[in-house]
C-alpha cells in the first residue's frame, strides 16, 4: 500500500502525514485542480471536432436526399 501512496504523493496527487503511527493520506487539489484543466482542453478540442463532423454528415445526407430525388425523376 505505502508504495502506491508513495507514487501519487510524487506526482502531487496526495499529501501525507505522519501522526504517531497512522500515516493521513489527503487529496492534493492543486495538482487535480491541473489535471482537471488539461481534460478540458482536450474536452473543447474534441467537441469542436465533433461538431464539424456533425456538419459533414448533415450535408452528406443532405446531398444523398437530393440525389435520391433526382434519380425517382
């Protein structure tokens, strides 16, 4: 257990101490609060994204519709 502790209290994830012989373990929010911000730019990347193809696929049907109607002419 202390070993996996040990690597998110590396990385800042978690912050310990020692009190006699029980070892508190509390959240490092600071760093979670960098993690959090990373995730969303990733998050409006991909959402933009998405929304052009959206886009793409809305007028692929369109055009699909408009061929379909020419060939029943």
């Amino acid at each position: 257990m202390r070993k996996h502790v040990g690597v998110l209290e590396e990385a800042g994830l978690v912050i310990t101490e020692k009190v006699g012989r029980v070892r508190n373990c509390r959240i490092g929010a600071r760093r979670l609060d960098e993690v959090a911000a990373w995730i969303d730019t990733y998050h409006q990347v991909w959402e933009a994204r998405f929304c052009e193809l959206d886009k793409v696929v809305e007028e692929l049907k369109w055009k699909e519709k408009l061929d379909g109607c020419k060939k029943e002419k």
